[in-house]
C-alpha cells in the first residue's frame, strides 16, 4: 500500500539532472543493502537552474508560503495573495502537477463546492548548481 507524503515530510527541488538521480539512488540502494531506512522525502530534479524558475516563479512560492499555514480554499488564498483567483488556481494546479501542493473539493454549504489547497510537506527545500 503506497504511503500518502505527510506535512511532515520534505519535498527537495534541485537541478542536479540524470548524474544528481543516479548518485542519489545508487546511496539509496547502499543504505538499504545496509538494512537502514530512507527517508520520507521527494526529489523533483530539473536540468538546469533556469528551469527550477519557470516552475518556481515568485509568485508561486508565495503560494506556497502562504498554503503552509493550512488548508484553505482557492477563493482565500486568492484574498491573502490579493490576485485573482483563477491565476492563483493556474499556479496551484502547475504546482500540484510537480507534487509540491495538492487539492481536494468539499461541499461549500449552498455554493456546489469548492477546492481546498494544502502543502506536501512542511519543508521545501531547493538547490540549484550554476
């Protein structure tokens, strides 16, 4: 049964590429030989650093700074940002797509529903090499 990431968890975003992947998981393979535990973490690689900030815009970090807080619908964190809430709901869905936040809809009471935003994990944590 595959473990949901938890608030608790860390999300690294780096650049290190196809060599950063395979150390990574060559260390990993050495540690479990060992019998020991990895880490709860994802690792989001891009190639190059220019690409780390297409994704991570500033914008969209202050998304996830503010959705650090807790869940909160589309509608408020589109207030708190004081944007509009579809370039905020464009943001959160390209950052869902890279696993650093993710959505669930409730019922709104008399409104249809609405999508509640919360964090992957408590920590993020970007490298990037130049």
């Amino acid at each position: 049964m595959e473990r949901l990431m938890s608030k608790r968890d860390k999300v690294r975003v780096t650049n290190e590429g196809v060599k950063g992947f395979f150390g990574r998981a060559r260390e990993h393979a050495r540690r479990l030989d060992r019998g020991g535990k990895l880490p709860v973490e994802m690792t989001i690689s891009f190639e190059n650093a220019n690409d780390i900030l297409s994704v991570l815009s500033p914008q969209r970090i202050r998304v996830l700074e503010f959705a650090k807080a807790g869940p909160k619908p589309v509608a408020g964190l589109a207030s708190g940002l004081n944007r509009d809430p579809r370039a905020v709901s464009r943001d959160i869905d390209l950052l869902e797509r890279f696993g650093l936040l993710r959505s669930r809809y409730e019922t709104n009471p008399g409104h249809g529903e609405r999508r509640i935003v919360e964090p992957c994990a408590a920590k993020y944590l970007v490298v990037a090499t130049v």
